[in-house]
C-alpha cells in the first residue's frame, strides 16, 4: 500500500475525528461540529508544525 | 444529575453483565456497542479501528509480541493487543514482517497501535453505558 505523508494524515485525522466526537458528544448536532472542529485542529497544527520544521530540514 | 440516576436504574446494577460487555467490546471492536443495541455507534467503532488496523498492517507497520525485550517493546504490545481480534489476524496474517526502514512502515506502527488504544476507549465507553452512567 503506498499513502503519501498527507493521505496517511488526512485518513488518521478523519478516523480519530469520528471516534472521539461519537466518545464525546451524545447529540446529533454536537458531535457533528465536534468532528469537524477536530478533523480541522488536526489538519492545521499538523502543516502549521511541518512549515515550523521546514528550515530544520535544511 | 436525575438523568445519570434514571439510566442507572434502567441498566440496573449488573457488574457481570458489564463486565462481559467490555470482553465482547475488546474482542471484535463495536460488539459491546452492538449487544447494547447501539447499532450506529457499533458500526462506527468497528470501521475505525478496523481501517486504522488494516492501514497500520498494509503499510508494513511493526506489530509487537510480548516477547518483545525493551520495556517501551512492551507497551507497543499492550497497545497493539488493545485491537482484540485485529491483533491476533494480524500475528497470523504476518504479510512479510514489518518494513520501518520506510516512513510509511513507521507511520504503520502508529496506526495500529492507535487502534488498539482507541478500541480501549470504547470498551471503556461500552462498559460506561452498560454501567448506566452513560446515555
């Protein structure tokens, strides 16, 4: 199976997502925002600390 | 607080029952959700440990044993086990042993470690709603 860096991070990030916001949240609605909230924090903290390693890689 | 106490007395007080809720939920991911009847949740469960277990074994990720030598060796099993029945497929699939000398082997190792962790969180979540102290 060949993933790039960001499909492996977009499919943990969309899984661990869904699971928390149905671990967390008991309505329709909440779990729902939740989700996205998460799937986003997961998506931008991930680039925002790729971009801030990115002068180490040089 | 009157909620919590109305969904204890409709569970009942049966820690045995709980109990085998949480060893059904551990063994095959969501079937602890699926005997108390939450099908929707059952599903979910199961489709996300499963996807992040079978990520974790074609990526050629490192599926610990307990003969493992070093003590973090050790937790990566106990991680790895919390998959239930993914875990024991996986021990008897093998699909050429792990590959970490590539990212993706070591993003593997993660994944299904992070399945076994999150099956522990729903066996909790089971054993919680089993209890009555969750909806």
């Amino acid at each position: 199976m060949r993933l790039s860096h960001f499909q492996a991070m977009l499919l943990f990030a969309f899984v661990i997502s869904l699971a928390f916001a149905l671990l967390a949240k008991h309505r329709i609605g909440e779990r729902v925002k939740y989700a996205l909230w998460t799937l986003l924090a997961f998506l931008l903290i991930a680039v925002a600390i790729g971009w801030l390693m990115y002068p180490l890689s040089r | 607080m009157a909620e919590k106490q109305q969904l204890e007395k409709q569970a009942g007080d049966n820690p045995a029952r709980a109990g085998l809720v949480a060893v059904a939920a551990w063994l095959v991911p969501g079937l602890g959700h699926l005997i108390l009847r939450k099908w929707g949740r059952a599903a979910i469960y199961f489709l996300a440990v499963g996807a992040l277990a079978v990520t974790g074994l074609a990526l050629r990720g490192n599926i610990f044993s307990v003969t493992s030598d070093d003590p973090f060796g050790f937790l990566g099993f106990l991680a790895d086990l919390g998959a239930g029945v993914f875990y024991f497929i996986s021990k008897f699939l093998e699909m050429g042993g792990p590959d970490v000398s590539r990212a993706a082997g070591d993003y593997g190792t993660r994944f299904f470690a992070t399945a076994g962790v999150l099956n522990l969180l729903c066996v909790l979540d089971a054993h919680e709603i089993a209890r009555g102290r969750k909806p």
